[in-house]
C-alpha cells in the first residue's frame, strides 16, 4: 500500500468524521471503528479487518492490518502492534491482550457493542473512489 493511498483513506476518514458524530453520536473509537475498518478493508481487498481486545471473547476494537507494511490503520493513523496495544492501554485505558483477525464480525453484527453504520460507511466508499486509487 503506498502512501497515497493511506492520505486518501485518512482525508475520507476526516470528511466523514462530523458526519458520524452528527448522525450516531460517537467517535471513530468508541463506535464508529467497526465501519470504518470494514469500509477500508472492503475497498482494499489487500488489507486484513483485525480486532484488538481484551481477551478473544471480546470484540473492543476493529483496525485493518496492512500485511505489505506489517503495520495496522485505525482513526489514529498508522501505527505498528506495540504502538497500538500500548495506546489501547494508556490512551484508552482498555486492557488489551489480543490482536488477531477479525474473521467473525458478521456474527458479532448482532451483539448490542458491534455497529456497522451503513450511511457512514458508503460515505467513506464514495470519498476514498473519489480518489482514482
């Protein structure tokens, strides 16, 4: 994945932003991270949707993984695994243990935590094609 490609993904993350907090009253981090990990993977089938989390029963956090880079993308930018496992524990204050593939996120679609918000996410669709990438 090349550089812009992931200014691409964070200019249509930052257009949406206001556009999620109006409409869902959330953040990229607490809610809105599931839909923007699923947009980026779905147009980028080269990317992988990963969850970090406390233990493997739990879903805290969804980020896309770009294995070409061994690097991982959430609405913080990018960042290596340490980076991420050590802002999910002192920024977000969320004991994180794991970071593995997010192979189940249609089952946990149904829970009460998971939201995908679909107006959001063809938004995000619509911002990053604009892009030609």
């Amino acid at each position: 994945m090349k550089q812009e490609t992931i200014d691409a993904i964070t200019y249509a993350k930052d257009v949406v932003t206001t556009m999620l907090i109006t409409n869902h009253s959330c953040g990229w981090l607490d809610g809105g991270c599931f839909t923007l990990s699923k947009a980026i993977t779905e147009r980028f089938p080269d990317t992988l949707l990963y969850h970090v989390s406390r233990d493997v029963e739990y879903r805290d956090h969804a980020v896309v993984y770009i294995p070409s880079l061994d690097l991982y993308y959430d609405a913080d930018g990018i960042q290596t695994k340490t980076e991420l496992m050590n802002k999910m524990r002192n920024v977000e204050m969320t004991n994180v243990t794991v970071c593995i593939p997010f192979i189940d996120i249609e089952d946990f679609l149904e829970s009460e935590d998971v939201f995908i918000f679909e107006d959001i996410k063809r938004q995000l669709m619509l911002e990053m094609h604009g892009h030609n990438l």
